[in-house]
C-alpha cells in the first residue's frame, strides 16, 4: 500500500497595492491632498476652495462683495464716492438699490 503525497496549489504572495503617492494623513510630499489643497485649504496658487486668496481677493482681482483693490466693480461702479466716468450707471443704480445684506428682511 503506497500513499501518495497531497497535492497542494503553490501559494503567490499576495500582489501589494500601488503607492499613490499619499501618506497616511492624506497628503502628498509636497504637501497637498488628492483635490490639489494643503493642510490650510489653500491649492499651489494660493486660493481657497471658495476661489479667494489669503488676501480675501479671487483671481481676477475682486473681493468677496464684488469691488477691486481700488473700490471699483467691474462695471465701474465705486465702493463709496464717484463711479468711473464710464461706469454702467444702471447696473450700479442696481447695485445700490440692493441691501447690503443680501436679504430683504434686515
């Protein structure tokens, strides 16, 4: 009476995940996360994820109420004093009629 020995499949290590290039807080060598941000939520051009700069300015140079560095609109229209002499009058008529708040309850 022989006994054969069991056959056994050979065992394959098994294949390692490939390196995404993001340890494991989530951020790369440089220090950015998967949608192009650092720690502080800013991306490599120095805007927030709402598109402003540490200076509260968006990339074409507007603040968050709409004005320029000197206090203009883009239509021309000032912060406070005289509009530019070729400001679109009635979209700053708009502007103005608007309240500050956005809403019209206060």
């Amino acid at each position: 009476m022989t006994t054969e020995p069991p056959v056994t499949t050979p065992s394959f290590p098994k294949p390692q995940d490939p390196d995404d290039g993001y340890g494991p807080d989530g951020f790369d060598t440089f220090g950015y996360d998967r949608f192009g941000f650092d720690r502080w939520g800013y991306d490599r051009w120095g805007y927030d994820r709402s598109g402003y700069n540490h200076s509260g300015y968006d990339r074409w140079g507007y603040d968050r109420q709409g004005y320029n560095a000197e206090g203009y609109t883009s239509q021309g229209c000032a912060r406070s004093g005289a509009d530019r002499p070729d400001a679109d009058q009635a979209a700053c008529a708009l502007r103005r009629a608007r309240p500050s708040t956005g809403s019209a309850g206060s």
